[in-house]
C-alpha cells in the first residue's frame, strides 16, 4: 500500500527549514542539500503523484440467522444458529467481522449497526 502525501505541505515544510535562523548552525550545504529536494518534490517526473481515492465508510449490519447442518436420527433437517454481517455499502455478507469489506474495500467503522 502506498502512502501518499501533500505535496504543498511537505514543499512549505521544507521551505521553513531554509529559513536563515534554521540553517545557521548547519552551514551553506545544508540550504543546498533542501534546496535539491525541494527542485526533486516539485518535479512530478522525479516524484510521480498516484490516484488517491476518497476512502469509503461503512458499517457490518448483523444478522441472527441458520444454516443446514444436516440430518439428526431420525432424517429430519437441522439447523444452527448463526451470526451474519453484511456490508452497508455493498451488501456482501461474511461471518467474519473484518475491519474491510472484502468486496467494496469500504473501511468498517467501530460498532455495528443494528437491523430489526
């Protein structure tokens, strides 16, 4: 996963650091040295950007449910109960509750939304 920045704040943090009252006790190759990485940020060639996307949020809605577990003694169906969740986005439904939606990518927030 890639992390991205704010180009203009990292350019303005480096742009303090040229101030004379910071470089004094470092020297004129100090200035030089964040001046180069200042030309380096500013050059999308050198530093290429990357798509960002809003990050989505959702909420695991819960649900009590059944599944088929077979046949007892005597051949009737039996069923057992069972916690499901399902994205409030997308709707995908697991029984593992994930801090993301394996099929939207939306980040689950704390807590569960109730479903009545």
């Amino acid at each position: 996963m890639k992390d991205l920045i704010n180009r203009e704040a990292m350019l303005e943090l480096l742009r303090n650091w040229t101030l004379p009252k910071t470089i004094t006790p470092y020297g004129a190759g100090y200035n030089t040295g964040i001046l180069d990485v200042i030309k380096a940020i500013q050059n999308s060639e050198i530093i290429p950007s990357v798509d960002a996307e809003p990050v989505q949020h959702g909420r695991w809605k819960g649900l009590d449910c059944t599944h088929y577990a077979g046949t007892d003694e005597s051949g009737e169906p039996t069923y057992k109960p069972h916690r499901e969740y399902r994205c409030s986005l997308c709707g995908r439904a697991t029984i593992i509750r994930e801090n993301y939606c394996p099929d939207c990518g939306a980040r689950m927030d704390e807590g569960e939304e109730s479903h009545d």
